[in-house]
C-alpha cells in the first residue's frame, strides 16, 4: 500500500500517526518542538527523515 498512498490516508509510526497529502508525503507533529510538519518517505526528497522511513510500520485508509 505504501507505493499507493492517497491524500487522507493514515501512516502509523512508533508513537505517532501522520496523514498522507498523496504520495510520499505527509504530515505530522515531529521534531523537538512537536511542531506540525511535512516530510517524506521518499529519500530523494528535501524533506525525508531516515528514521521515520525506517520505522514505518503500515499506512491504512479509512
């Protein structure tokens, strides 16, 4: 599902959940001052964070 990823769709990660804006994109509340923020799964984006890649769990659409 992760190469399907529409907008609205739920990305899970250890602690958190972020919502897809299409494609490998997403949004959250992440960093050091728990911020709203885009990133990116995709690592040939600016705004990709290799830890939050690699603790991808799964994504579901509801």
């Amino acid at each position: 599902m992760r190469d399907e990823l529409r907008a609205g769709d739920l990305l899970f990660f250890p602690g958190h959940v972020a919502i897809s804006t299409g494609g490998e994109r997403f949004v959250h509340a992440y960093g050091p001052a728990n911020e709203v923020t885009e990133n990116s799964l995709d690592s040939s984006d600016d705004s990709y964070v290799a830890n939050l890649d690699e603790s991808f769990e799964c994504a579901r659409r509801f």
